[in-house]
C-alpha cells in the first residue's frame, strides 16, 4: 500500500508590492553641455523596478521590496556608462517613493512611484 502526499505552493500575488509611476531618463546630447528629458513608466512588483522609455528600458532589482514608511535605499548599479547611484525614498505627505539616479555628479534617471489607486496616477496623463 503506498500512499501519495501531493502539496502544492501558492503565491498570493495581492500581497507582493505593487507600485506604478512615471520616470524620466536624461538623455547626453553630443556636442551639447544640456541634456533631454525623456519621459517614461514605473512599475515595481515586489522587488523587481522596470522603467520604460520610448526607445529602451531599465530593470534592475532593489535591495529590498518597498514598504510604505520604510527605510530609504541608496545602493550602485553597474550599466554601459559606469557605475550609477540609486536613492529611493518614501514620501510620507505624497503617499509614494522617489527615486534617482545618479551617474558621473548628473541625474542620468528620476522616478516616482506608488500603489495603483493613488491620485498621482493621473500624473501619466502629463
């Protein structure tokens, strides 16, 4: 008599973070001292960050999944310019993370994000 034990493994996707947002990647001009804003999305689903721009994308991990009032993050990230810093910082009074990038003294990016019902999501409409 042989008996069959099966378990299985459910992921409750309503309980990992979930955040949407806007971002802005400044774009390096040859020949010039200035640099072009270009305006994108956020999305962050538990730990995994995504920004999208109309020519590219950026996705990288954070050290750890946002929580609303947590600690703010600085951490490095390797890319095809050099070594870039991120800082992410939750805002109480917006209800939302904001977050940046920095890269050779410059914002390369700048992001915002926060939980799908917020009010500031009417800001992709900019």
């Amino acid at each position: 008599m042989f008996l069959t034990i099966r378990t299985a493994v459910i992921v409750d996707f309503r309980t990992m973070a979930s955040y949407e947002g806007i971002a802005t990647m400044y774009m390096s001009m040859p020949m010039a001292a200035q640099s072009l804003p270009i305006l994108g999305s956020c999305a962050v689903q538990d730990k995994k960050i995504n920004l999208k721009f109309p020519l590219s994308s950026v996705s990288f991990d954070l050290p750890e999944a946002p929580q609303d009032g947590g600690r703010d993050v600085e951490f490095k990230m390797a890319g095809p310019r050099g070594e870039m810093t991120l800082r992410i910082a939750y805002k109480s009074d917006m209800k939302a993370f904001v977050g940046q990038g920095v890269q050779d003294g410059q914002n390369a990016l700048t992001f915002v994000f926060y939980k799908p019902d917020s009010p500031l999501k009417h800001l992709k409409n900019l």
